[in-house]
C-alpha cells in the first residue's frame, strides 16, 4: 500500500467533523482535494470509509476500525511539531469528566505523558448523567461515560469495554457452593451478604439479568458509593459483590478473590468518549482523545 500520511490527516479530520466541507475549512484546503484525498485512501484500503449523505458523511465499519488505529499517532505527530515549531501559546486546561474508578486506575496513567510534555488537564468525577449535562452546559470539554450519549450535538466514541465478574474472597468462596450455582441459581447466594456501591444494585442487577435471568431479591449489606471501597470489602470477607475486572486485575492474579461464576458470555457494559460535536477540531483535544483512545487498546 502506498498510505499518505496527509491523506490520514484528513481522514481523521473528516471523521471528526462529519463533513468535507467542514474539514476543507480547517485543514485549509479546497473540497476537491479533501474528497480526493479520502478517496485516494478509500481505493488503497478497498472498502468506502464514509456514506455520503445530504447534509455531512456518516462513517462506515471500516472506519470506526481505522479510526481507532490511527488517529492518537496521527495526533500525536501534529502536537509534536507544534510543540516544537508551533508559535501559539498554550491553551486552557482540557476538562474532563468521568467515573471516580476508571479515571484514578486507567485514565491518570495513560496522559502521564501528555501531562509530563505540557498539557494542562482538569478531571471531574461523577456518575454519567451529571458529568454529560456538564458537558451540554460547556463545563467540560469530554466525558467517559457509562452510557451512549442521545443528545443532539455529542459525538460519542466506544472507548473501551468493561467485564463484570461475581467475587468473593478466598476464604468465602471455599464455604460457597460453587458448584451449585451454575445449576440452582442465585438462591444458593441469599445468605451471603451483598456489596454494592449503590442502593439500587446497578451493576448486580445487570448482572443477575445478563447470567440468570432474573433479578436480585435481597438488599444490599453494605452501601459504598465507591467500587474500590466494594473491592476493599470483598477482599475483607465482609460479603459478595459484582465488579469490573480492570478494578480488580491485581487482586485476582494474587488469588485475593476469586470468581464465583466464569459464564460464557460474561457480562459488558462499554465506556464511551462523548465531545461536542466539532470540539476535536481543537488540537490539545483532539491530542488527548486520540491518545486515550489509543492506550485504551492495552487495558483489556
């Protein structure tokens, strides 16, 4: 293949923006030639990346796969020749929100980079709701969400996937009858007391729905509005509980808790990165999606 690196650029651009028109304008290029360099990259990759439609392109498989791959490198070349020969001076700190776990185990480690080369970065924590009105209101520049955005003008990109897994300590877990539970249910579970970060049992109940079928019955033991304090207490003894594995990689590796089910299907709920539409045309953002979206690929 003979692959341009402008012709990726633009690509990404389009992507980003939902429109050659829009793209041609920030890249400072004429329609025409953003439309044949996408198509001179569509015919070395075989397959259309984009559905031309009335108002805007809409992209295609092809590419949500390609824009995985390439566009943290691709951001990552721009910031660093503006870093070095760029005469603009630095921005407003990128704002950005998302679950209290997932921002201190993977988020913080994966922009040390960013935040060591120059870039400034605000986090925000809070639940998926709260944090994307924050983001209509302009309060913040990006979201990792729970959930997929509806809103008109939020752009939202898959991220990463999270699996859930039913834990108990080692030491519960060998008065458990595990054996029993692939058979008879969560009935063998009733006596065991239930940890959760959240009254109403969101990710038990998601996942007494996705492996059993059914809904859990009992109330929670302990409420702890944080999933790291729900591991502490597993880990403790104290009771049971449904987590994500990245939360608890380490402590599954040194047999601290133990799965209690290994369905065939696990459980996932998929992280997604929510901007305003048309904000990745701002560098430092656009650097910062790009690049998460590339460390992402190594959390699984």
């Amino acid at each position: 293949m003979a692959i341009q690196l402008g012709w990726l650029r633009t690509f990404v651009t389009v992507y980003r923006l939902g429109s050659f028109t829009k793209a041609a304008q920030i890249l400072e290029l004429s329609q025409p030639a953003v439309t044949h360099q996408v198509r001179n990259l569509e015919k070395e990759l075989g397959r259309p990346l984009f559905e031309r439609l009335p108002q805007g392109v809409q992209p295609t498989a092809a590419a949500e796969a390609l824009i995985r791959e390439v566009q943290g490198p691709i951001d990552a070349l721009g910031h660093a020749i503006e870093r070095h020969f760029g005469d603009e001076p630095a921005g407003r700190p990128v704002q950005i929100g998302g679950p209290v776990e997932l921002m201190t185990s993977r988020v913080i480690p994966a922009i040390s980079d960013l935040i060591a080369d120059g870039m400034q970065v605000r986090l925000c924590f809070g639940l998926a709701d709260d944090l994307l009105a924050s983001l209509m209101d302009r309060q913040l520049d990006m979201v990792l969400s729970t959930v997929r955005p509806r809103a008109r003008g939020i752009a939202a990109t898959p991220l990463v996937d999270e699996e859930f897994v039913l834990l108990a300590s080692e030491e519960l877990a060998e008065r458990i009858p595990r054996h029993r539970l692939a058979a008879e249910g969560p009935t063998v579970l009733e006596k065991y007391p239930l940890l959760s970060y959240a009254e109403a049992l969101p990710i038990i109940r998601r996942y007494w729905l996705a492996v059993f079928g059914t809904l859990p019955t009992v109330r929670p033991a302990l409420v702890v509005p944080d999933l790291r304090g729900a591991l502490a207490a597993v880990k403790s003894s104290a009771g049971i509980s449904v987590l994500p594995t990245y939360l608890c990689v380490e402590e599954l590796a040194a047999g601290e808790v133990v799965p209690l089910l290994e369905p065939e299907i696990p459980p996932l709920n998929t992280f997604y990165l929510a901007v305003r539409q048309g904000e990745l045309s701002r560098p430092d953002l656009a650097l910062f999606h790009g690049h998460l979206l590339m460390k992402a690929q190594l959390w699984a």
